[in-house]
C-alpha cells in the first residue's frame, strides 16, 4: 500500500471550505527549498487529487504554505493593512510511506488552527 497526502481548508469565521485557496508543496532538505507543486482548493475545500502519492510520496520534511490573506480578501473580509495572517507556512515531517498523511487547515482572518487528520 503506498501513502498519499491530502489537503483541504475550511473557513471556519464563515463555517464554509475556502473555496480557490492557493497551496504550495515543497519538499525541504538541508541544502533547499524544492517546489513540488502549487494548487488551489475546489469548491469544496480540498484539492482534485492528493498532493503526493505513488513514487512522489517520500519519507522527509515538506511544507505548505496557504495563501490565506490572498483568499481573505477575496471573500470581502475585512484585513487591515498588512494583514495579521497573510501567509501561513506549515511544515510537517513524513515518517510513513505507507501512511496516509491529511494536513487540514481550519482559518479565519485572525486565527488558524491544524492537525494530522484522516
């Protein structure tokens, strides 16, 4: 069985997903910062497809990073100038190949949270 990561981000000031939400992937080692891929979230949060799998998903540290301030203002929130959250890094460690890894972030303009979901 191979593992996979998956995403998906909920809005939690409107109790909706965060719908066109940009995600970059990266894989990080001690000499760089490899840009897997960028991604945005369907309508319902998540993304089309999980952003590792098969022979891409590897033991290793990575990272995501949300563009939530890029979405906030989207949706007419109100964000001062800069924003408290614009851009929200979250790196995270893969121990298991055969694991599936679920990275989930619940966000408001003020305010996010995360976990190792299912």
């Amino acid at each position: 069985m191979s593992g996979k990561l998956t995403t998906h981000v909920l809005d939690t000031a409107t109790g909706r997903p965060a719908v066109n939400l940009r995600i970059d992937l990266s894989r990080l080692t001690s000499e760089r910062r490899e840009l897997l891929k960028s991604v945005r979230t369907n309508a319902d949060g998540r993304v089309d497809y999980p952003l590792l799998q098969d022979d891409e998903f590897r033991i290793g540290q990575y990272e995501l990073v949300f563009y939530a301030g890029d979405y906030l203002r989207k949706t007419g929130s109100y964000l001062p100038e800069p924003a408290f959250l614009d851009v929200i890094p979250l790196r995270f460690g893969i121990a298991d190949e055969a694991a599936h890894y679920h990275v989930p972030l619940l966000l408001s303009p003020y305010g996010y949270s995360t976990y190792r979901g299912s």
